[in-house]
C-alpha cells in the first residue's frame, strides 16, 4: 500500500483573519508543520499540524526594490543555529534565501541571492 497524505482542518490562531499569500508542508521524524506566507508576503508562520504552539516571523523589507514584494514561498525547514531558513520569490521573479537574524530571531533577513 503507497503512503498516502490525509488532511484535516488544523487551528492555527495567528492567522485567522488574514489572507494567505503561500504556503508549504514539511514533515520531518512524523512531525509535520504548515509554513505560511501571508500580511501581503510580510510575515511568516509556521504551525504545527499535532496543534503545538504557533510561531510568527517578520520578513524585512528592506531589501525588496521599490514596488516588489515577497510573493512565494519555499519552506527547507528547520536552520543548523536558527530556527528557520527557507526560500521566497518576489513579485519581480528574484529568488532570495532568507533566515533568521541573529540579533533579531524574529525576523527574517536575507543569506543570498538565488536568482
């Protein structure tokens, strides 16, 4: 029998209320998360799908040229020394690496250009 994928309605407070830009699974060691893009590509959360605590991370917009924003989002998990790094892609086709600041874990800045 292949392995098969159920879903089922999942609580995650912080974003009710808003629209949601992107998203993506990930499991690791039977242990799955949804990672949200959303506030207009602003603000990342990931939640667990066992119903554990939710966590929000700002995206700093500093980078993004005039007019661009973060429109995708490619969720690689979990960071050796943070606690999240991933991909996004802009409104202008540009794929950056972001993760979390060191001097500011809540936020989320960029590592590399990608494309």
């Amino acid at each position: 029998v292949p392995d098969a994928a159920i879903f089922n309605e999942v609580s995650c407070p912080v974003l009710q209320g808003h629209a949601l830009v992107d998203t993506s699974l990930s499991c690791s060691e039977g242990l799955c998360s949804a990672t949200v893009l959303y506030r207009r590509g602003s603000r990342v959360a990931r939640c667990t799908l066992s119903g554990g605590p939710s966590q929000t991370l700002e995206v700093a917009q500093e980078w993004l040229r005039e007019g661009e924003r973060v429109s995708s989002l490619d969720d690689r998990g979990f960071c050796v020394g943070g606690p999240w790094c991933g991909a996004v892609g802009t409104s202008s086709g540009r794929v950056v690496q972001l993760h979390t600041k060191a001097t500011a874990p809540s936020e989320l800045v960029p590592s590399a250009t990608l494309h």
